[in-house]
C-alpha cells in the first residue's frame, strides 16, 4: 500500500534521499476511510406537555467501607519504655529482609535486572556502614523494610517515593533498586 504513495520519478536516489510522497493519492484514501460517526450530535429529546418530567431514581449504596488495613498499621510495635519510635533499626535485619525479597523475584527478571539491583544494594550496605546515612533515612528505611516483610505493597510504594522525595542526595544511588523491589514483588504476589 505503501507503493500506491510514492511518485514516479527518479529511481536512483540516494541513500538518504527522503522518500518523495503523493499526498493528493494519500488524502483520497484517508477520505474515503474516515467517518464521523462520533463528530455528530444528537438532538436532546424534546419534553411535550402531555408527558411528564422524568424522574431521577437515587440509587442507595451501600455505604462505603475502608479498605483493608496492613498489619503494620493496624498494630504498630510496642515500644518499650527505653526505645523511641525513631530508632535506627539494624542494619542485619533490613539486609536479611531485602535479600530475601531479591531471592524471591530472582526468577521472574532478567539477570541483568537482577544484577543491577544487587550492585545497587550493596551501594546501600556500603553507605550505611560509613555512616553516610543520615538518621532518618535509616528510620525510613526500617519502615519500608517492615512494609515489605508485611506484604503492605501500597505503604512500601509510598514509603519509597517518600525517601526519593525528602533525601534525594542520599538516596539517589541505590534507591532505585528498591523501587524495582517492591513493584517486582508486589506483580510477584498477586
């Protein structure tokens, strides 16, 4: 169909000569395919004297229910009464939690996905070992890691973009590879 454009003309154009277009053939076809079906209106119905109004029918919904509320939210840890609720939590817990989570999507990515998200980590575990974090990146981490032992996909989504949000220069690194993590995981768990 794409012959039924071109012009006759010269045949020995070069390599990077453009293509010369008929575009008065190529309207004509595109005419004869268009419709405006959708471009037309149609006249509202006219209300006579005889008829009456219509009446509008309000639908009783049931009322709204919350939706379903994570674990984590529903009862948060009971701190005892030495520990503060911003404590930095250890790095060896959230390390076993995002290697679990790794380990579980390892099979449904590409190796190059599943490599990069392994260098990224290792940026993490590297900047947090040199104290390179600033505390409430690493309080905001232990939330999303706690999200993501959870299973709470949406509170882990938000908690990320969060992160990347208020602490960019920090984060920006690896921050990615927890990203791809929970969108990876939660595709995983549904």
């Amino acid at each position: 169909m794409a012959e039924e454009f071109v012009k006759p003309g010269n045949q020995s154009m070069g390599w990077n000569d453009p293509p010369v277009f008929s575009y008065g053939k190529q309207n004509q076809i595109n005419a004869r395919l268009r419709r405006n079906h959708l471009t037309r209106r149609v006249a509202p119905p006219q209300i006579t004297g005889d008829m009456p109004a219509p009446c509008i029918m309000v639908a009783t919904l049931p009322p709204p229910t919350a939706p379903p509320v994570c674990s984590s939210i529903a009862s948060p840890p009971v701190a005892s009464p030495g520990q503060s609720e911003s404590r930095e939590p250890e790095f060896d817990d959230l390390w076993e939690v995002l290697t679990k989570l790794q380990m579980k999507c390892e099979g449904s990515v590409a190796a190059r996905v599943t490599g990069d998200i392994t260098r990224k980590l290792e940026l993490l575990k590297s900047q947090w070992k040199n104290d390179k974090l600033s505390p409430a990146v690493k309080v905001r981490m232990g939330k999303l890691c706690n999200a993501l032992q959870s299973e709470c996909w949406g509170e882990a989504t938000e908690l990320q973009v969060s992160l990347t949000v208020d602490y960019m220069g920090e984060v920006s690194t690896w921050v990615i590879a927890l990203r791809k993590l929970t969108s990876l995981a939660s595709c995983n768990s549904e």
